[in-house]
C-alpha cells in the first residue's frame, strides 16, 4: 500500500523526481532551494509518497517566512498518466493536510495558475482541480496575474497626491485606511473577510499577514490631496519569489477620479528604485477597475490563477479530507 512520508535532508533529487513531470527538475530544485533559504519551506515540510518500488507523487508545505505554521501547499505533483492516481492524491493530501493541522494550520491554501509555469508548471490541470475537490478544497478566488518588466516603459507618477509613510503615520492610521479603502471592494476573497469578521477585525488581519512580507516601512504609503483628505493607500513588497503591489485602495469617495493611476505608479516607483526588475500583482478576475488600471500602467497579464482553501477543524481524531 502506497505511505506517505517527509523526505530525509540529503533526498531532494528523490523528491524533485517523484512524479511525471520531469522536464524541469533543476530549475525546481533551485526554487526549493531557494525557498529553504527565505525560510518559506523546510525538508521536514517536504513529502514523498511510495508505491510499491518507487515515489509516485510529491507536495510540500509552505508558508511565509518568519511563520512557524504552514499556510499552502506547493509543488504538489503525481504520476498523472497512471490509472490510481486519484487514490495516491487523496493518500496523500490526507496526511498532509493532517501534518499540516498538527502544525498549527486551521486553514490551508493552493493556487493553480494557468498555462503552467516556473516554479510549480502546473500540467493536468484537470485532474489536479479534481483531486483537490475531492480532498474538501474550495476556489477561494479566481485572479488575473499582471506583470511589469523593466522593459516596460514605467508608468509617470502624478503629483495631484501627497504621500506619507507607514513611519509617519502610525500603525493604527494605516489600518483604519486599510479599513476605509476595503469598503464595496469587488476583491471576493476581501469582501468575504470583511463580512465573516467584520471591517475592523478584517483590516487589522489583513494588515497583520501582509506585514510578513519584506517591505521597508517607507513602501507603505497613506496619500492624501493637497488639502488633506486621506484619497487612498500603497502596500508595495516583496514576497519570496517577487517585488509585488500587495494592497491598493481608494476611499469610496475619492473613487473613479482614476486615483488608482497615481498610487500604481507610485508603487512601481517604489519598488523600481529599490532595484526591482520585474512587480507582479493579482487581482480578482471581478475587479474590473483595477485590471484597467494595471493595463494602463503598462502591466501584462502572464497568467490566471484559481486560489483554493480547506478549512482543517481542529477537533481530534476527525478526518479532514474524507473517505479515500
Ligand atoms: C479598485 C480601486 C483601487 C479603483 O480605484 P479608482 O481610483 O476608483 O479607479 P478608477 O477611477 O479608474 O475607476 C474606474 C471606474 O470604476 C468604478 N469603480 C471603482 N471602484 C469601484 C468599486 N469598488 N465598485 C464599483 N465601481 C467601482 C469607478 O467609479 C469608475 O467608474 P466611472 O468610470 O463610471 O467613473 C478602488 O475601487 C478600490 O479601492 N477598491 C477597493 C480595494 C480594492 O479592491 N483594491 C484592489 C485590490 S488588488
């Protein structure tokens, strides 16, 4: 019977190679490599499962770095063209998703993108959006993936706004702007935050998970008009594989005056001259307006992505990924 188990330090090439897809095992044991290094992923947090007389599939937990429970799973691949596979998946998800609850997890991620791609190339999708199905997963959000190079003429930053930094604000200022621009978002995944928590419990975590990633304190930015009135903010980052726009918002009556314009710029800007070559930005597939806005910055759209999340309750001894 196929066993799932981490995978020992010195079995990377074991763990890279367990699964069909073998076209690019160095760029994927660089990128895990990569990954131990930010402290996002672990080798304990890699695993393998085995049948008879070989790996036959692979996926691994990953978080942001600082974090000591797991928020995704990545790199999760089987032996796709063989007749068991949904079996081995759900073999295998369950124990991971249960290491991932032992961990401290009470929710887990996976982001399929489309066409597949550096670092996970995502090939069967099908049959992957299935085994997830079958494993509890819900899709979360659906986003667009832009990207700006800096091939890419940048985008001019206006000078109608004044900008003042997380530093010269405060924290609190930041989160109650946080608070304010997230109102009618058309971000799904936001708005059902903002509804199951409630606006303020909702901001204040989302400012909180967002405070993970890299940033300097003066990326983060409230902007105001020449008279004062707070029109909307910048959370410019860098998550482990990217520099990326992490939040952009306008307060619901600064909006359509195309504010959004100035504070991308501003954030490219940012990012830009603290050496970045490339940003990245999601947006949900819903929220038309900011797509414009990254089309007229100049960002391209590389990718699509279907985000999915399983709850893991907590309480002993209950299955939380089904029957086999
Ligand atoms: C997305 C957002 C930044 C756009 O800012 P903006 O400066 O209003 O953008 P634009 O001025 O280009 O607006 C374009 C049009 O979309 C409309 N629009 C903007 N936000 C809207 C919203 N949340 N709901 C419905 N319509 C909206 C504007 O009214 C305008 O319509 P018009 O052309 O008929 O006047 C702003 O809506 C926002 O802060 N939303 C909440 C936070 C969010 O979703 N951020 C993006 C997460 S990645």
């Amino acid at each position: 019977m196929p066993h799932t188990r981490p995978m020992r330090a010195d079995e990377l090439d074991l763990f890279v190679e367990a699964s069909s897809e073998s076209r690019h095992p160095r760029e994927i044991k660089q990128y895990i490599e990569s990954m131990f290094a930010a402290g996002s992923m672990r080798p304990e947090w890699c695993f393998v499962i085995e049948g008879e007389d070989r790996p036959i599939g692979r996926v691994a937990l990953w978080t942001l770095p600082g974090m000591s429970e797991p928020l995704d799973l990545v790199l999760l691949d089987l032996r796709w063209e063989e007749p068991d596979h949904p079996t081995t998946g759900t073999r295998l998800l369950r124990r991971v998703l249960e290491e991932a609850r032992d961990l401290g997890a009470r929710e887990v991620g996976y982001v399929l993108d489309a066409p597949p791609m550096w670092p996970q190339w995502q090939y069967y999708p099908k049959e992957r959006a299935g085994m997830l199905v079958r494993a509890g997963f819900i899709v979360e959000r659906e986003t667009i993936r832009f990207e700006w190079r800096s091939g890419n003429a940048p985008p001019s930053v206006p000078e109608r706004l004044v900008f003042r930094s997380l530093e010269e604000v405060g924290k609190a200022a930041f989160v109650d702007a946080v608070v304010r621009v997230s109102e009618d978002t058309l971000d799904r995944e936001i708005r059902n935050e903002r509804e199951e928590r409630g606006p303020e419990k909702a901001g204040r975590e989302f400012f909180e998970m967002e405070s993970k990633l890299e940033h300097d304190p003066s990326w983060w930015r409230l902007a105001y008009t020449p008279e004062g009135d707070l029109v909307g903010l910048i959370m410019a980052s860098k998550n482990p594989t990217s520099p990326v726009i992490g939040y952009i918002g306008v307060v619901p009556e600064h909006r359509g005056r195309g504010y959004a314009d100035d504070l991308l710029a501003t954030g490219t800007d940012i990012l830009r001259s603290a050496g970045a070559e490339q940003v990245r930005a999601d947006t949900d597939i819903h929220n038309a307006p900011m797509a414009l806005a990254f089309r007229r910055a100049g960002y391209t759209e590389f990718a699509t992505r279907r985000e999915y999340g399983v709850d893991l309750p907590s309480n002993e001894g209950r299955p939380v990924t089904g029957s086999a």
